[in-house]
C-alpha cells in the first residue's frame, strides 16, 4: 500500500511541474519582451547603447511632451464622467424600484460587445462636418478631446457599471433600519451608510475608467484628429516613422501611470474589510414613485445614448453614400473590395477569438488552480500570482511592441512565430490574462479546501480530483473566463495592431485600416459584424451554459 504522504508528495511534484510551465509562458510571453523594449528605449538605430539620450530628445520634443499633459487631461475627465454616471445608473438599478431593470442593464453592458473604435465612427456621423445633430456642439469641433471623451465613456462605462453595481449589492438591510430609526434624513443615510459602503467600489472603478482611457487606442486613432496621447504617439512612431526607439521611450512612458494607477487599485483593495456579515440582511428597495420615475428617467438617457452610438453605425453600415445618397445598400459588406483585409480578416478574428478562448481558458484556470490549491512552494506561488498580475498594468500597445523586439529578433528561436496566428493567440491571451485569472482564483476560494485533503487520504490523484470535483464545481466561472477571452479577442485592436502579418490580418484592425483610407461606412459595417458575432455567441453561450450548469450544479438547490 502506498502511503498517503508520499502520494501527496508525488501530487505536489506534478503540479509544480504544471506551474513552472505556466510561469515560464508568462516569462517568455510577457517578462522577457518587457525586457526587450526596456533595452530598445536605451539603443539607436543601430542597436548601440546610447543611456538616456531617447529620453532627453523625447522630453525635449514639446509636440511631444504635449501628448503625456493630453493624455492626462482626457483620462481625469473620462472617469469623472463616467463613474459618475455609472453609479447613478448602478444606485437606479439596486436602490430603486423602477420598471425594466433588467433591460437597461443588458443595454448598458453593449459596449463591451463592440470595438473602441467604433464610438468614433458613430460620433463623425453625429457631429462631423456634414454630422446629422452637428449644430448640437454649439460650433465645437467633434475631432479632439471632446470626440475622445464622448468615445471613452461609452467604452468604460460597462466596466464602471460592473464594478459599482457588485460594490451597491453588498448592503445590510439592518444599517438602513437602524438609520431609519434614528431619524436620518435619506440624504444623510446615502452620505453615512451607501456611500462609505461602495466607496472602495468606486475608487477601484476610478482606475479601470482612468488606465482603459489612458492606455486606449482605437477612440483617439478616430476621432483624436490633431489632440495627440501617447497611445497614438506608439502608432505614429512605429508605423508612421519606424522609429522603433522612441516608440519603445514613448511605451514606457505610457506604462507608468497605468502600472501606477492598478498597484494603487490594488493597494486600496487590500485595506477593504468584509461589509457584509453571516448574519447580515439583503436589502430590498422600497417604492417611492418621485425616486423611482427619477432612476427610470436616468436609466433612459443613458440608455438612448448608447443605443444612439450603435444604431447610428448600423445606419452608416447599410446607407450607400453619406450625406448625398442615403438609399439602403449592402455594399458595405463587401469587405474584399476595401482596403482593410476584407472578409479573411473577420474569419481570422473568429479563429484568433476561439483558440484565445479554449487555450486561455485552459492556461489559466490551472494556473490559478496552482496558485490556490497548490501546498508549499510559497515563494514559486507567490511569483506565479504577481506574473499573472502583472498583464493588467501593461497597456496593450506596450505590449505589442514588446513583442516585436522580442520575437523578431533574429537570434530568438522563437522567431518563427512572427506574423503567424499563434503570436496573436499568445498576445491576447497574456493581455487579458489578470481578469480571468481573478475569476479563477475568486471561483476557487469557494470550494473548502477540505476536498484536496479527502481526495490525498483516499490516495486519489489531485488530476481525478481537479476532474471530478473542482471542474464542476468551477464550471460557471470557466465559461465566464472563455466569454470573455472571445469577446476581447475580437474587439481587441491596440495589442495586435503590430502583429498581424499579411495573412493574419483581423477585423479590428480592419476597421482601423479601412477608416484610415477613407472608408468610413465599410469600417462601421465591420464593426457591427463584430457586434454580431459577440451577441450571438454570448447568447448561444448563455442557452448552453443553462443545460450544462443544470446539470453540474444541480448540488447548490438542494436541501
């Protein structure tokens, strides 16, 4: 009979080997291209070490250094704004008993759906010169910091609104009662009970607004004009110049404040305490008609807005020749006679989309499973889970030029990759890495630990044991991590705009191309397949989903 320590042993030793495996892709796909755009920022043209000197001209170029004060400037007013709306709209839909609830929110998650760029689109429609509702700007120039600012928020208000409304459900109905009871005013109650309640909701949606606006490309790309920030600064110093050395000065530039914004997210989060107690009380609004009509009111808006945003880029899809021939048409779509990558570019998206989706899933789930199911090795797990942090401060424009000083040089084994889908899969993978990793740890600290303990004294292999219990158990969370590794797969555009080869061309970045040349409707009829694609596999998956966790999960109804 073998002993149940040396079987646990044996266990302990495979899964070390899975996370050093999981940990070396992320050296290689993250760590060591960081590297080796620190080292570029510091060469000239010829590879030479220069110390300094690409700073000194960058910091001594004020067209330039106009770009960090913009940068900054537009990042503050986005999230002011959109926070701001997010949580009238999030204290609406969980403080008020107003009708739709559900609709309104399915409205206001949209704009994960689509594409940064595509706001911007739908904005020269609206407010360009020959804009439908120009006349609404009062003479101000769409293109610029008010084009940007608009797009931004549409782009970050979902992830606000997701933040905030997790942060306003965990309430105690008690602490309102004992409000009540002391004669609190509803104003006193928001200002002593809700808020300090969500507060560390609100900051933590306060940097993912701040480090999405400052680190987004595609809004400023369209609708930026001559307003430069320094993720265009990236696209016009690579592309525009191929002047990869003071590109690689302008990415670390651009990687501070967002690498800032999230250890200081993080820092924030490690100070909040437990709100909500075993004995605590759900809340239930209570109808109050004024309040209510209120929130509905708010919800509409917001509603309009976004609806406002995509129906505009369906109109532009299917509209033959705007402003002067607005007969219906579907020439739009035909994408292989636009300069862009035509219809090959979206069916490379859905295969980049669905290997990110099963390979990324997979990767990371057992990385977190490592990190949270793992015993000893506290240093080893301790690096992996600040490896697996790290994807969420790097914007996704650093990390594309990191990819391209580290894969296509020509002393790295690894150069066969460049250019190919598997370089688009790697990529995408690591940026969207933390998130999912999160998910999977958040998923995985639910399950007692208990069950890893009954499977070493049955001398069960922890890979039956991963199979038959933890699986299961996670499986809402994993088909949470594959969704939203697909829908950011095909809406991504900053970290594989430098990747993409001849004949890995994809539909975001399609959409960038074809706006470039001109091709506006063609670029917002692109989008909104973008649109379609993620709307119906979020749907298809939610059907699925259904049938499999009735299954899987049949164990939490039962009494």
């Amino acid at each position: 009979m073998i002993p149940v320590k040396a079987k646990s042993s044996r266990d302990d030793r495979q899964m070390l080997v899975f996370m050093l495996m999981i940990a070396a892709y992320l050296v290689i796909a993250l760590a060591m291209p960081l590297y080796a755009i620190l080292s570029k920022s510091f060469q000239n043209k010829d590879g030479v070490f220069v110390g300094l000197t690409n700073y000194v001209e960058y910091f001594s170029t004020p067209a330039l250094t106009y770009s960090i004060q913009n940068s900054l400037t537009v990042s503050v007013i986005t999230t002011f704004f959109s926070v701001s709306i997010a949580f009238t709209l999030a204290y609406g839909l969980t403080r008020s008993c107003m009708r739709f609830k559900s609709a309104f929110k399915v409205i206001a998650l949209v704009p994960i759906l689509v594409p940064s760029l595509l706001p911007g689109i739908a904005l020269i429609y609206l407010f360009g010169k020959q804009g439908m509702i120009k006349w609404l700007l009062f003479g101000h120039d769409i293109y610029g910091p008010i084009g940007i600012v608009i797009s931004e928020i549409f782009f970050t208000l979902p992830h606000a609104l997701i933040i905030i409304m997790t942060a306003l459900s965990i309430a105690d109905a008690r602490l309102y009662e004992a409000a009540e009871s002391l004669n609190a005013g509803k104003l006193k109650t928001f200002f002593t009970v809700t808020l300090p309640g969500a507060r560390y909701g609100l900051i933590s949606a306060a940097f993912v607004v701040f480090t999405l606006t400052i680190t987004d490309f595609g809004a400023p790309k369209v609708i930026g004009g001559g307003y430069n920030v320094l993720a265009t600064d990236i696209y016009k110093q690579v592309i525009g110049q191929q002047n990869f050395e003071m590109g690689a000065v302008v990415s670390l530039i651009l990687l501070l404040p967002a690498a800032l914004a999230f250890f200081v997210d993080r820092l924030m989060q490690r100070k909040q305490v437990a709100l909500l107690s075993a004995r605590a009380v759900a809340y239930e609004p209570k109808p109050s008609k004024l309040f209510d009509w209120l929130m509905f009111g708010w919800a509409s808006i917001v509603s309009i807005f976004i609806l406002t945003i995509l129906l505009t880029c369906q109109y532009a899809a299917v509209i033959k020749f705007f402003p002067y021939n607005l007969s219906f048409s579907t020439k739009n779509y035909q994408f292989d006679l636009m300069d862009g990558g035509g219809w090959d570019s979206f069916f490379n998206s859905l295969q980049l989309a669905g290997w990110t989706a099963v390979i990324g899933t997979a990767i990371v789930f057992l990385g977190a499973y490592m990190v949270e199911k793992g015993r000893g090795f506290t240093a080893g797990r301790s690096v992996f889970q600040f490896l697996a942090m790290l994807p969420m401060a790097v914007p996704g424009m650093v990390l594309g030029l990191a990819f391209i000083f580290f894969f296509n040089s020509p002393n790295n084994p690894l150069n066969f990759l460049y250019h190919t889908m598997a370089i688009l899969v790697i990529s995408t993978i690591v940026h969207f890495y933390t998130v999912a990793h999160l998910t999977a740890i958040t998923a995985l600290k639910q399950m007692d630990p208990e069950f890893e303990s009954v499977g070493a004294s049955l001398k069960s292999p922890f890979y039956k044991t991963f199979s038959k219990v933890t699986l299961p158990v996670c499986l809402p969370a994993i088909l949470d991590i594959s969704i939203y590794l697909f829908v950011n797969a095909m809406t991504t555009v900053s970290a594989v705009v430098f990747l993409y080869g001849p004949h890995t061309s994809l539909a975001s970045v399609a959409v960038l191309n074809m706006d470039d040349a001109g091709d506006i409707a063609p670029a917002a009829a692109m989008g909104m397949m973008i649109f379609y694609t993620n709307a119906t596999v979020r749907i298809i998956h939610g059907i699925l989903s259904r049938g499999v966790l009735k299954k899987t999960q049949a164990w939490r109804t039962r009494s």
